[in-house]
C-alpha cells in the first residue's frame, strides 16, 4: 500500500503520467528489487552512489554488492543483510520499476522517496493511513463525504474491484471531490439504493476501458454490447448487494432498484437533493469514476 | 434414458442469463428456458412445467419475491432456487417463508450451482 500511494505521489508531483503509471504497475508484476535501491532506502547509501556502482558495473563483471564492498560503501555484514531484505521487501517495487522504466533515475528515487517519507503534503494521520494500508482509513482521511456510509462503499468498492477487476486499483487523490460534470463520451452504469435518504450509486468510464472491464468481470469474451452493459451492471448490482448486505448487518436497511445504463449523461437530475462525489479510480485496465450522491 | 431436467431462469442481466446457459450446455443433460421478469417467468412457468426455477431477487416491475408469490400461487409444489447478490437475512428469511428450497450467492460458483442441479436428474 505504501507503494501504491508513493505512485500517488509521484502523480500529485507530475514526475509520473497516469500512462506512466499504468505502465508501472504492470511492470511491477515482474520487478526484483535491486539492492542498490534497497541500500538507499535504509540509509546505506546514496542515490549518487548507486548511479556510480551501476556505471561501474557496466565496465566490470561484478556484482553490485561486490563493488560497492570494494568501494567501501558498504561492509560485508550489511550486504548480507540487504541481500536476506531484498527477498522480503515489496514496499518498493513501484520506485524500482519507474527507475527500470527510466521514468525516474536513483537520484531522483532517493530525493523523492525521502521527501515523500518525510513530508509529501500529507497529515500526520493521512501518511499514518497510507502506511497502514487501511483502505477505510485512507478514504475517511482524503475525502469529505456528507454521508457516513459513503466511507464504507468507496472501502467495499476498492475490495470487489480487486476481488473482481484488478489486483492494482488506487484512488486519484484530488483537493477536491465534488462532483464536476456530466461525463461526456462515456457509459454510466448507475443504481438507485433506498432508505429514509436515496443514494445514487454510478460508475462511469470510456467505451475502451467499459468493454475490456466487461470481459473481466464476465470472464468471457463480451463483444455484444449488450452483454458488456450486463456485465458492468451486474459488477454494480454485485457490489451494491454485499454493501446492502453488510449495511443491513447494521441495521441498516436499503433497497435496490434494478441497475441501468446511460450514455454520455448521466440519467435525470440524479433524483437527489444532497452532495454529489466524483472519485476516479484508476486500475491498470483504464480509469473508473465512481459517481455517489444522495 | 432419462429426459432433460427442465430448468427456467429468471434474471434481467443477459450476463447471468449467459453464464447459467453456458454452465448448463457443457455439463449436458438440461434444458434451459429465459425469461427477464417475473410475469414472463410465471407464463413460462405455466407452459413449460419446470423442474427447477433459478430465480434473481432484484428485478425491475415484479421482483424476485413477489414472482416467487406467484410461482407458488400457480404450483405450491414449484421448487425454486434463490441467486442473488443482495442476501439480506431480511430477504432470505421471507424467501424461505414463501417457499425456496435453497440459495445460490451471485457471482455463481459452477460446481455449486451445478451440484444443486445435479439432484434434479432422473426423478
């Protein structure tokens, strides 16, 4: 998680693009952390020093704990000890894999991931939920929601997206997540939840990431566009019942309507009175806004 | 040889519909009938004579519990199976009062669909 949000970071700072990202997080899947990476990150040695070892290795055939030993960088207790790290750590394999990609250098990783540590714009208690991985805690802390079950659906939403969609999803965070306008050029898949207050539940993305998120789900091919639009819908209706389920385990009861599709508006004036959210959620198979209102 | 076990799925997500047929058709020995909502269901119900209904609770018009009213209003002795996403013990526990004889939690897992079908064969 701690690397997820150090991409967040690194997005916020527009050192990375999000087609940078997604390029990334599938890189990710195959990336062995280097052990010059793990020696900047526990303070044993510089991102200059890295860049000097790694040019050095270009000319010798040694390994790199091998000359950074030679050099007196390191001693031999320490390699071992990054070695025994390295099968461990996975904390960094998103800064591994934008150095790989070349989007960032060593140098640039070790200044960023202090400056991310240290102070990336985040509260004590926003940087103590992205190092914890708690979802619910991350979304209670980022985003101002007028509706207390709002936190738990954005929480459920990420866990059945990973269940579901993709193991990489991660929430743009934003100054501000009002909702801003209608998405043009997109197809909405949205539902209604009843208690004493409506909610409007919507999920909205373009045609390509609505198709190849349809497959996904469907685990087949979905070339019928009818059949993709049953297939994002029953994804929301999914979601939506686990979260009925689990609302009315706090005795809270709500009501779905059947779920439906709307393109490139969104349906009505939402039949709601309250504050309208847009969160965009990125995944490695194209962006989804999650659109709540009540 | 034994006949086809007739199975009558209610769903308005052509996706369900789809993967329900296509677990169906490769495990061989069902015939399957469509239908959107629960009026169509209870027509088709009327004809065909099922021996299964697999039926979705959330359904636009006539819900899943009220066509589950009506299947029984037609045949107390229809054997209905409840899919749904939204299992609510609210839901269930009135499914069961009016007669389901069993469960199956959306997204299906196809061994236990299929198990749950299984014991219709040759009766």
């Amino acid at each position: 998680m701690f690397d997820k949000f150090f991409g967040i970071y690194l997005l916020n700072k527009k050192l990375i693009s999000n087609e940078d990202m997604q390029k990334i997080l599938h890189h990710m899947k195959s990336t062995h952390i280097k052990i010059g990476t793990l020696a900047i990150k526990e303070g044993l040695m510089t991102g200059t020093q890295v860049e000097e070892i790694n040019l050095l290795q270009r000319s010798k055939d040694k390994k790199f704990g091998e000359l950074a030993i030679e050099k007196g960088l390191i001693n031999q207790n320490q390699l071992e000890s990054l070695l025994q790290k390295q099968s461990e750590e996975s904390n960094l394999q998103l800064g591994q894999a934008a150095v790989d990609l070349g989007y960032l250098t060593y140098k640039q990783l070790d200044h960023e991931l202090k400056n991310f540590q240290n102070d990336a714009g985040f509260s004590n208690a926003q940087l103590e939920a992205l190092k914890t991985g708690d979802q619910e805690q991350i979304v209670r802390q980022f985003i101002d929601f007028d509706n207390p079950v709002f936190y738990e659906y954005v929480s459920l939403l990420l866990r059945n997206i990973i269940r579901f969609l993709d193991q990489h999803p991660w929430i743009e965070i934003e100054e501000s997540f009002q909702f801003q306008k209608d998405p043009a050029e997109e197809v909405t898949a949205y539902q209604y939840l009843d208690n004493e207050q409506k909610i409007f539940t919507g999920i909205a993305m373009d045609e390509k990431t609505f198709k190849t998120l349809a497959a996904q789900f469907a685990k087949m091919p979905v070339e019928d566009d009818r059949l993709a639009e049953a297939s994002i819908t029953e994804f929301l209706n999914l979601h939506n019942g686990i979260f009925t389920v689990n609302m009315s385990n706090q005795d809270k009861k709500f009501e779905m309507s059947p779920p439906d599709i709307s393109r490139n508006k969104l349906p009505g004036d939402m039949e709601v009175t309250g504050g309208k959210y847009q969160i965009d959620i990125n995944t490695s198979l194209g962006k989804i806004k999650l659109i709540l209102a009540s | 040889m034994s006949e086809d076990v007739k199975i009558l799925v209610c769903d308005d997500s052509m996706l369900i519909r789809t993967q329900v047929q296509n677990v169906l058709t490769g495990a061989g020995g069902y015939e399957i009938f469509h239908t959107t909502n629960g009026e169509e269901a209870v027509k088709t119900y009327q004809k065909e004579k099922p021996d299964v209904v697999l039926l979705d609770l959330v359904m636009p018009e006539v819900g899943g519990l009220e066509c589950l009213k009506q299947l029984k209003e037609v045949d107390k002795e229809a054997r209905v199976i409840i899919m749904t996403s939204s299992g609510t013990k609210e839901n269930l526990q009135e499914a069961l009062k009016l007669g389901a004889i069993d469960f199956i939690q959306k997204p299906m897992d196809e061994d236990k669909l299929l198990s749950m079908l299984e014991k219709f064969k040759g009766r």
